[in-house]
C-alpha cells in the first residue's frame, strides 16, 4: 500500500514564508498529477495547485502569485512552496497523487498556521 507523507508545516507570521513537501513510501507507476489541497475549519477541502506529468501547473485565483508548486519525479516528490502568507493560507494541506488509472493517493495533512 502507497502511502504520501506530507512534512513542513508549522506556525508562520503573516508574510512569511513556508515550503511543503509530500513524498510516496514507494514507486507509483504511471502518475498523472500530484497536488495540493487544502482544508480550513469549518471550510470544506479546496484545491490549492496542481502539477500534472508535462509539467503543466494550475493554482487556485486565492494563491496565485504566492505559491509555486513544482515535482520530482525520479523522487515521487511534489513541494508546493508558499509565499507571502496570510491567515487566511490557515488550514491543513494535503497531498494527492493520480494514476493515470484514477487512483487517487491522499496523505494524512500537514497544519499550516499563520499568525502573529
């Protein structure tokens, strides 16, 4: 069983900056994208940027600009680096991985707080 296991997240003051990581315990053959979600309280869970296998990337009108989601394929590794955070950045992210089968691989989250 592919787990994902999200690291980098922590306490941050407004304005700073944060970068996640999220890498597979093993190989996933044939991955179509990796992304980022998000999940606020009380908020249902958002997609916050994904990156498919060519490379093409798309980000939610809330964080363009701020974060910058890139991969490393040969490491089965995506980061999403976010910049210029605001409280409202505030929420646990998680990582998921697609096959091109559409199955779909999730990590446990990873707490981002932005306060002062």
């Amino acid at each position: 069983q592919v787990q994902l296991a999200e690291s980098g997240g922590g306490l941050v003051q407004p304005g700073g900056s944060l970068r996640l990581s999220c890498a597979a315990s093993r190989s996933i053959p044939s991955i179509y994208s990796m992304g980022w979600y998000r999940q606020a309280p009380g908020k249902q869970r958002e997609l916050v940027s994904m990156i498919t296998n060519d490379g093409s990337t798309n980000y939610a009108d809330a964080v363009k600009d701020r974060f910058t989601i890139s991969r490393d394929n040969a490491k089965n590794t995506v980061y999403l680096q976010m910049d210029s955070l605001q409280p409202a950045d505030t929420a646990v992210y998680y990582c998921s991985f697609q096959s091109f089968s559409a199955i779909n691989y999730w990590g446990k989250g990873t707490l981002v707080t932005v306060s002062s």
